[in-house]
C-alpha cells in the first residue's frame, strides 16, 4: 500500500545504547482521515532535543513505543483537505510543531491553553483515540507525509525558508510562550528593560536569545563554556557567561533578572541553587529544557530571594501565530545546518544533536528523494 493508506518514515527500532540512533525506512497506518484533518507533504523536518530524549527513552516512559518515528519540526505542502477545513488550500506550505491534536472543548482549551488539554496528544509518541473507537499511535515528521488536525497547522510567512521557520514550531514556541507569559510589564523605577536569561544554548536557546531580545529585553545568556560565545552576541545577547569556568560566575548576576528561561536538557552538574541566587526579590524561573534526571533544590534558595519556579509546555495556537509575526518583523531565523534524510542522515542529525556539535539546529532536507 501506499499514501494516503500508508506513509513512510525513517524510524527508531530499539531505544538502547547501542542502536537508539539507528533508523530504519518503516512504513505504517496513519490515523484516520477524519474532518478537520489537514495532509501535508513533508519537505522539511528539524531535529530537537526531545527526539534525543524519545530515541533513547530516557524519559524511561512505560508507555514509549517502537518502532518511532520522531520529529516535531514540520514544514511541507498541504495535499488533502478534510471537509471542515477552512483555513488552508492544496498547495499551501504549512507547519506542524510537537502537538497534534487537544480536545478544543474543555476549559484549558477555550482559555486558549490547549497544549495543557488532558487530551493533547502529542505529534510522534502519542495515542489518537480515534472516531471509529480505534486508537493509532502518531509518528513524526522524518517521514513523507504528516496528519493533522487543522488547529495545529501554521501557514509559514514568505519571508522565511523551510529550514529557517521549521525550527520555530517547536524550539521557537517553546521559548517564545514563557517569555510573553513571564515577562514583566511594570518595571521599577530606574530600570529601562526588563533582564531575561536563558540557560543553555542549544535550540531552543538559539531561539529563546532572539525572541527576547526582539521583546526588547536586556538579554543574559548563561553557557557552560565560553565556545559559544560570539554566537549568542550575534543572536542578540548583551550579557554572556560561561558557567563552568568561573565559580563565582554568581557574582556577576546575584539579585538582577526578572526572569530565567532554562533550557539545559541534562542535570549533570547543574546547580540550581546558584542559578536562583540571579533572579531579583519575587524573579521567576521557568523550567522547558527536560532533563533525564531531577534537579536538586533546596527551600532555602527560594526563601533567599522570594523567587518563584515553573515550567512550561510549548505554546499556544495564538502564540504561534504571534510569534511568526514578529521573527517577520524584526529578522528572526533560526539557525541550521542542513542534512539530507536517509537513514545515514538521520544519524548523524540526531548524534550532532545528543552531544551538544550542532550549531544550533539540524534541519534534514530533500525529503523528495529519500521517498521517490
Ligand atoms: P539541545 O541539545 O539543542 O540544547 C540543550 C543545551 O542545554 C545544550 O546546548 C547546553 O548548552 C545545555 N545543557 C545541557 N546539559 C547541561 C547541563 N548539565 N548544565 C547546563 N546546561 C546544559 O536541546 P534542545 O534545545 O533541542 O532542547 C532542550 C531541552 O528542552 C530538551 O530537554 C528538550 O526535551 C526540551 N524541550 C521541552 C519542551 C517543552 O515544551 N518544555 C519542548 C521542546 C524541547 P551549553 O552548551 O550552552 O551549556
């Protein structure tokens, strides 16, 4: 069989050591075509963090399932329309970001706070429960073709190429939403910006320095060394430090941001008490970056600076389209390096990704060929 029966992507077989990276061409059943359902062609799909993290399942879900196909950074062409579908047409190039479906009814929902619904289910490594009472499993977007429901699909503004705005759908929404909800709007005398640091420069943090800086914040970026450097001046930082080789790095921030967006996706050797110690009496940190194993945080630092600790789960329909609007209006690209899908590709993406070598995004491309 073949599409719109059958699609084809490049999954993970076995999440173990030896073979998490190894992906194999794996044909399987989408959902059902149902009416606010939207086909798209794929012609571009980026590699996060998360897909690290499902390959490998070091999340340790029970309910992880393999084969996977992973990727959450869609972008390609509308092929089939379900009959409720307003917004889009044949032909239109659309994205696709980490969540795929939200019941749309419930309170969360209606409050515009869908990815927070009891029922989202995630692009790849979720379950549809379908119409027809059978359930499917969603794989992502290293594959030919994505369905989607047509809430969670972008149009992606003329002013960006594929692999500048596939990244935005997951790594850009992730950072651009907390920033928007957390950012303070009253500042007190005496200061002109508010201060945002984001921890961690990898994809998301490649995103999350450009958006705050577009948001006219006074930007601190906090990496482990100092390699990245020039590249974070370049994204936008105004303040740059490098964590591992200071031990006083503390010093230099204690009591002065408004706001932290941590992105590090590994807890080893991550202080968090000292990382708090930056934020101003009643400062807020928000936790995206999903590390493998907890952080460990004593009361006492909170109690230090009356500072308060959350998280926060990609970003809102509203948001998205808010966020493409500005990355137009003030030059926002994510940046990329590009690979061609086969399983070759997609080994070297996710293995650039795992151990920190991709600056700062791989973007696997020229889907038409791997799926002639
Ligand atoms: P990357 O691998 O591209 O970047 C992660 C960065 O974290 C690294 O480049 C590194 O930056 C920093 N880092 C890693 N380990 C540590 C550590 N021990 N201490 C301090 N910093 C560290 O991953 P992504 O940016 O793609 O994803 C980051 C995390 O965000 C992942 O865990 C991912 O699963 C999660 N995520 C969460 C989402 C959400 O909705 N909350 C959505 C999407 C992703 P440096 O070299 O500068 O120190």
């Amino acid at each position: 069989m073949t599409y719109p029966d059958t699609f084809e992507g490049f999954a993970v077989f076995n999440p173990s050591p030896e073979t998490w990276s190894t992906v194999k061409k794996y044909e399987f059943t989408p959902k059902p075509f149902e009416d606010h359902d939207v086909d798209i062609k794929i012609q571009t799909c980026s590699i996060c963090g998360s897909d690290v993290h499902s390959a490998t399942n070091g999340w340790n879900k029970t309910n992880a399932y393999y084969p996977l196909v992973p990727g959450h950074e869609i972008i390609g062409k509308v092929v089939r329309l379900g009959p409720k579908v307003t917004d889009f047409k044949l032909g239109d190039r659309v994205g696709v970001g980490a969540q795929a479906q939200a019941c749309l009814k419930c309170k969360i929902c209606k409050s515009n706070n869908e990815i927070y619904c009891p029922h989202l289910v995630h692009t790849f490594g979720g379950v549809y429960q379908n119409q027809d009472g059978t359930e499917t499993h969603s794989q992502g977007g290293y594959s030919n073709y994505a369905r989607i429901n047509d809430y969670f699909v972008f149009h992606i503004p003329e002013e960006l190429s594929n692999e500048e705005a596939a990244p935005m759908l997951c790594a850009g929404i992730t950072t651009f939403s907390p920033l928007v909800r957390n950012i303070p709007k009253e500042l007190p005398e005496g200061q002109s910006k508010p201060r945002v640091g984001i921890v961690g420069l990898g994809g998301l943090g490649m995103m999350g320095i450009q958006w705050a800086h577009a948001l006219g914040c006074e930007t601190f970026v906090f990496s482990r060394t100092s390699r990245k450097k020039a590249d974070a001046i370049k994204l936008g930082a105004d303040q740059f430090i490098a964590t591992a080789e200071d031990p006083d790095w503390v010093k230099k921030v204690e009591f002065d941001l408004d706001l932290v967006v941590c992105t590090a996706n590994s807890a080893e050797g991550f202080d968090l008490n000292t990382y708090l110690r930056s934020l101003k009496i009643g400062g807020k940190w928000v936790n995206v970056g999903l590390p493998e194993t907890p952080f460990t945080v004593s009361p006492r630092s909170f109690m230090a600076n009356a500072c308060f600790m959350g998280a926060s789960h990609l970003g809102s329909h509203v948001e998205m389209i808010r966020m493409f609007k500005l990355a137009v209006e003030k030059g926002v690209r994510a940046w990329v390096e590009k690979i061609p899908i086969s399983s070759d590709g997609v080994k070297e993406g996710l293995e650039r990704c795992r151990y920190n070598k991709c600056r700062y995004r791989v973007a696997l491309t020229d889907f038409d060929k791997a799926f002639a």
